[in-house]
C-alpha cells in the first residue's frame, strides 16, 4: 500500500478528487475514498461510479501501456488490501471496473501491433 507524504498538499488533493499522477496515488485515493465512504455491498453503483472516474481521471484523454498497466495492477493491489485492512470484499466490483477497459485496451493493443509490428 503506497503512502502518500502528508505535508505537500497531495494527500488533500488526491481527497477532493483531484487526478493521481501515478500509480501510488490512484490506489491512496482509492483506498482513502472506500475507508471514509464505505459502500453498501458489491452492487453499490455510487462507489463503482466513484472508483471509475477516479480511473478515467488518471487514464487521462492519451492512456499509454503503463497508465493501462499501472492502472490494472492499483485495482487488484488495492482490492486486496481493502479486504486486508478494512474486511470490504470489493473483488467483484474492481473486477467489473478493470475488465470494462477491456475493450480500450485491446484496441489500443491492436494499434500498436500494427504501427510497432507484432512479436516475432
């Protein structure tokens, strides 16, 4: 679980929605948003809304690999270690969440299987 360094002003901005630069501070806001708002069940569509947007802000409009990439593995690390800490069980819904990128992601794939040749 990253910790973001109190002091600098990021851990207030990452709190009011502000898009994660990284990695590290997409799971913080993750982890800070479900702690302080837990949700009603699996199916709670404010909280998968709110995680979703909080994915597209650090996608951004031009995702690259690493974003797609930084972004699959904040969502499996940081559903484990909500369950760890807080004992929410979100595995289905950031599941659901990752996995709607699918498609975006296999595009983009395809784009660069085109433009960069595929592996030989």
């Amino acid at each position: 679980m990253p910790y973001i360094k109190s002091g600098d002003g990021r851990r207030e901005a990452l709190q009011q929605g502000e898009p994660a630069q990284n990695a590290g501070e997409l799971n913080y806001q993750i982890f800070y948003y479900v702690k302080h708002n837990p949700p009603y069940g699996e199916d709670d569509s404010f909280t998968k809304h709110k995680i979703a947007l909080f994915v597209t802000k650090f996608l951004g409009a031009t995702p690259n690999y690493q974003k797609y990439n930084d972004m699959t593995g904040v969502l499996i690390r940081c559903y484990k270690e909500i369950n760890r800490r807080l004992d929410i069980d979100l595995e289905d819904m950031f599941l659901e969440i990752m996995e709607s990128y699918d498609e975006e992601i296999n595009e983009y794939e395809d784009t660069k299987i085109i433009s960069n040749r595929d592996v030989e």
